[in-house]
C-alpha cells in the first residue's frame, strides 16, 4: 500500500516537469535536478523511520530482557548460561506454536 501512494506522488510530480526545452547540457542538468528533488519529495513524505532493536524478534518477550539483565548485572558465566538456554527454550516454544498454527490453518474446515 504504502509503495502505491509513493508511486502516485512520484509520478504526480513527473509530470509537472517540463521536459520541452531541453537544448543543452545546462537545461538537461537543471531537470534531472528537478526529477531528483520530485523523488526526494515523495521519499520525504512517504518514508518512516523504523527503530531497529537487536532483540527486535517475534520471539522475544519479557523472560528474555528479564534474564538478559541479570546476565549484564552479574556478568557471571552462570547467568549466560541460563540467559543463553532460557533463549533457546523461548524460541522452540514460539516456533513450535508457530508451525502449529500453520499446520491447523493448512487443514481448514
């Protein structure tokens, strides 16, 4: 969706650009500044910024960030090892659940 509404803007803004006078390199110069300021426009408008996390998973929730602390706190090799099979038994929880909800959703009525 959001890449329709970009095109629409861009190509709305193309069309605007008068292409007919171009009779040298200044004038050609001059429009393709022109055509990359249109797109720079509706980049402006139609981008957002995404904040991208390194625990930015699906799978992650408040056990992982609970545990990862601790591990941060301490620093112990006890602590990353629980971290560590505390992450691996989350994953195969949620993927898991994940590929049963597929395989239920693939069956259908």
């Amino acid at each position: 969706m959001e890449e329709k509404v970009f095109i629409k803007d861009m190509i709305k803004d193309f069309t605007t650009i008068d292409t007919s006078n171009l009779i040298d390199i200044k004038s050609l110069e001059i429009t393709v500044d022109i055509f990359a300021l249109a797109i720079n426009r509706a980049w402006e408008k139609n981008s957002k910024i995404v904040s991208i996390s390194k625990h930015l998973k699906s799978w992650w929730n408040m056990n992982c960030s609970r545990n990862l602390e601790k591990y941060r706190s301490s620093r112990s090799l006890v602590d990353w090892k629980q971290f560590k099979k505390m992450v691996k038994s989350t994953k195969c929880m949620f993927f898991d659940q994940k590929i049963q909800e597929i395989l239920n959703k693939a069956r259908g009525p």
